[in-house]
C-alpha cells in the first residue's frame, strides 16, 4: 500500500459489476462509498443506488432479496431518482439472488408458516397496531387498506376506494335486510358501506384491537351502531348464519394449511342460496412471499394463486361464478398511497421514528413496482352453493349503477328461459 496502489478496488469494482448483473442489468448507477461506480451515466439512469460501505455491498450481494430493504432501512443504502421505475426494470428482469443468496433463502424457508391464534393475533399487532395516525396519512379518508377500483384514469382515490365496495355489493346482490359477514374487516369502511348504501346488517370479525375500536368508533359518529356489529376475534370463531359473506384482504394471511377451515367456516355459515366474495393478493405461480417484506411488513403472509384457492371451495363445494383480476387497479392504488405517504413523510418519522419510515417507504416503492410488472395478482372471486341456481346469466348487474343480481333477476330468467 506504500505505493498509494488500492490493492481492494478492482474487487470492489468487481462485486459491483456482478450485483449489477445480477439485478438484470437495469439502466441505473451504482456507487460505492469510496468513489467506485458501475452503470449508467448519473444523467441517464434511472436512478442512482449508492451504498455506504464495502460491508453493505457484500451483505447485497450474497443476499439481495433480504438485504436491499435492510440496508435500506438502516440508511446503509439510498435510492436517488425514479426508484419506482430502477425497481419495476429490476423485477421485469426477474433477476434472482446468487447462488449462495438461494442456497440461503431455500435453508430459511424450510419451514412452515405459523398460523396459529396466537401467530395470527401477534402477526396483525406487528402490522396494523402501528397506530391509526400513521394510516390516516397515506390511506383514503375512510381508512381502507386493500386495492380500490379506478373506473376512469382520472378517478381519485377517495372516489376509487367507494367504487370497489360499490363493485363488492353489486357483485354480492345485497339488498335491504341481508345478513352480512365480513372476516376480516380492517378499520371497518366496507361494513359500514354495506350496512348504509345497501341496508344490510353486518358481523364483522378483526384480531387488531386497535382496527376494531376505531371501527366501532366510525359506527357510532354515522349512527350504524345497530347494524353492524364489530367484534374482535378471529375468523376461526365465526358463528351464526349469513346471506353473504365477505373477505377483503384477508386470506393472505391465513396460510394454505387453513384453507380447508375457512371453507369450513364458510359452510357452516352460508344460507343455500348466500353469496359469498373473497378479494385477495395472490400469484400466478405458487411461491413464498419476499423474505424482507415477511420479515418487516407481513410476518407469515402467503398470497396464493387461484388454484390454491380452489381448498377452500371444493371440499365443500362451491361453485364460482366470477373471478376478476384488478393487479393494474392495485397498481394505481399504491402509487396513490406512496405520493401521499412521501407528501407527509415529515410526520411520519415523527410518529415512528425514521428507520420505520424508511422500511414503509421501500415497501411501499416495491409494491407499485411489483404490481405494474405481475409480479403479483389481486384476484375476487364470487362464489356461490353449487345447488343455488338464483345466479344471474350475465355481468350486467356488475356496472349498473345501484347494487342488484341475483335474486332480483333469476326468477324473470327462469320463467324466460327455463331452471339455469
């Protein structure tokens, strides 16, 4: 070293040049501390990823999927330009990690999702019992958590979040009088969408303690009280009897293995002529979700595909009647959450502190990206007893403007066209 010769930088330089490859080769810059940088020209990437020390850019390498958000949570690493664009040219690349990365990931996923009561309970404090506050910065002004529906390109969010429980009820047939359960019910906007817009009467179950006492709060200030009913518990001890049933961001976090239960829970609820509807992220191939996002986000979340979904239908069998995919929809909805989340990014490190804002700010920078690209899929699918032939024909009643269906238009088309 007396000779001022950096006997480290080419290997620097090398590591760098591999991570980049290794994430596809995005058009971006990468730039290490020292002065070291690979890529782009800083005028023409995408954006820029600057790592702090030669210990980060290791960590990075040997382990991209859990150390891209580690590092930068921890301010190790930054992002500077379009993150949202370096990250989808990233996925699109369906860049894996290095083999000592897989070798890694595949050791620590070798077990199984703890779904227990108390997982589950302790898995939804970990992400929902952050406090309202920090929601209410970045969700709508109704507090739903889940992908709206965009009818227009210029529908704004507030608007976009009514449409989706607008297309849930239609899509449900409620009418006046049903009795509604809803698993999972977040700060409790859909229930009460369904008990005011279409006079049903809700049962509406939540393990967050802090989601359901606001719930209960917004029922009693919009004088719902009376019709709908929030109780903290888990969906495993739904009881009663119901005309519709109703999941909406739920079943991703209640494991494959608990499949067959909720179908039983289901059964065991659903009049012979009910509906039933459940809204959820899932895959196109089945696979776990990202260590990071498992780690610091979701604790034992598992989107499924459409075919896993199909346990909880066939045992007791369920006939499907519709199944949409609105992933561009959920593409817009988080693009809309990150403009607002960085507006009041201030605040928030107020209320967490800045190591939690930043984790959010990755997260939610990935999941705009992840749903442009397909890396993840939002599918409702609408289900039904498979004896129950007051179904409609058609999806007409989907795009009316008041909630109608099943019910209301069997009877003219059986009389038309015969039993369906």
């Amino acid at each position: 070293m007396g000779n001022g010769i950096d006997a480290m930088r080419p290997i620097r330089l090398r590591m760098l040049r591999g991570l980049l490859a290794a994430t596809g080769d995005p058009r971006c810059r990468m730039e290490l501390a020292g002065g070291e940088a690979v890529g782009a020209l800083q005028k023409e990437a995408l954006a820029t990823l600057r790592i702090s020390d030669l210990g980060a850019l290791f960590r990075l390498v040997i382990d991209p999927e859990l150390q891209l958000g580690e590092l930068y949570t921890q301010g190790r690493l930054s992002l500077e330009g379009d993150a949202v664009s370096l990250l989808e040219a990233v996925f699109r690349a369906k860049a894996g990690a290095s083999w000592v990365g897989k070798l890694i990931s595949r050791r620590l996923l070798g077990s199984g999702l703890d779904q227990s009561l108390a997982a589950s309970a302790r898995s939804a404090q970990h992400h929902y019992d952050v406090g309202n506050e920090f929601y209410e910065l970045w969700l709508d002004e109704r507090m739903l958590y889940t992908c709206a529906y965009f009818p227009t390109a210029s529908t704004g969010l507030e608007e976009a979040q009514v449409a989706k429980m607008d297309h849930v009820c239609r899509k449900l047939a409620l009418r006046p009088g049903d009795r509604v359960i809803e698993a999972g019910c977040g700060w409790g906007a859909l229930a009460l969408h369904m008990a005011r817009s279409c006079g049903a009467r809700v049962r509406a179950y939540n393990v967050s303690r802090e989601q359901t006492l606001y719930a209960r709060e917004q029922a009693e200030k919009q004088g719902l009280a009376e019709r709908v009913d929030f109780i903290e518990d888990d969906y495993r001890h739904i009881t009663g009897r119901c005309d519709a049933f109703v999941s909406v961001g739920m079943l991703e976090h209640v494991g494959l293995a608990h499949y067959g239960e909720l179908g039983s829970v289901i059964d065991r609820c659903l009049e012979p002529e009910g509906r039933g509807l459940i809204h959820s992220i899932g895959r196109s191939r089945s696979q776990r979700v990202n260590r990071w996002i498992e780690k610091r986000i979701f604790p034992n979340a598992r989107p499924p595909t459409l075919g896993e979904m199909m346990a909880i239908f066939e045992p007791h069998d369920f006939a499907v009647l519709d199944v949409e995919n609105l992933r561009l929809h959920y593409a817009v909805t988080a693009e809309h959450w990150l403009r607002r989340f960085e507006r009041n990014r201030r605040r928030v490190v107020e209320l967490v502190g800045e190591e939690r804002a930043r984790t959010w700010h990755i997260y939610l920078t990935g999941t705009v990206a992840t749903f442009r690209v397909s890396s993840m899929q939002l599918f409702q699918v609408v289900f039904t007893r498979a004896s129950n032939d007051r179904i409609p024909r058609t999806r007409a009643h989907l795009y009316t403007d008041e909630p109608s269906g099943f019910a209301e238009h069997a009877p003219a088309w059986r009389e038309e066209n015969g039993a369906l």
